[in-house]
C-alpha cells in the first residue's frame, strides 16, 4: 500500500500544525512541530508536542 501525499514532502519544520488523537489524553487535538536546539548549538531535539496536555512524541501523529 503506498501513502497518499497531501501535498508536503514529509519534512516538518518548526511551528508546523497537525490535527491528531492524543493517546494520553484521548482528545483529538492540535499537535506543533518544534525545534530546539542547545546553548552551544551542538544537539537539537525535534518532536511534537500536544496542545492540549503537553505530551511530546518524535514521529508525526497520526493525522484525522
């Protein structure tokens, strides 16, 4: 089976936007994308994050 590609390329950057089911607080709500990156530059952590209870996750949630 292949994916259905809505137009994106797959690659997030930050402050995207992506409506989805939160596994901790079984609502479907609005995930963000973010980056961030340390004092020195040196690791960047990546995920997203659930607007409603803050839970955090690298792989992009699974869109409604």
């Amino acid at each position: 089976m292949a994916e259905s590609s809505s137009g994106t390329t797959g690659v997030a950057t930050d402050g995207d936007n992506v409506r989805a089911t939160c596994g901790s607080c079984r609502q479907t709500t609005t995930w963000v994308y973010r980056e961030k990156r340390s004092m020195f530059g040196m690791k960047t952590s990546r995920g997203w994050t659930c607007t409603r209870c803050g839970t955090t996750q690298e792989g992009k949630p699974a869109a409604e």
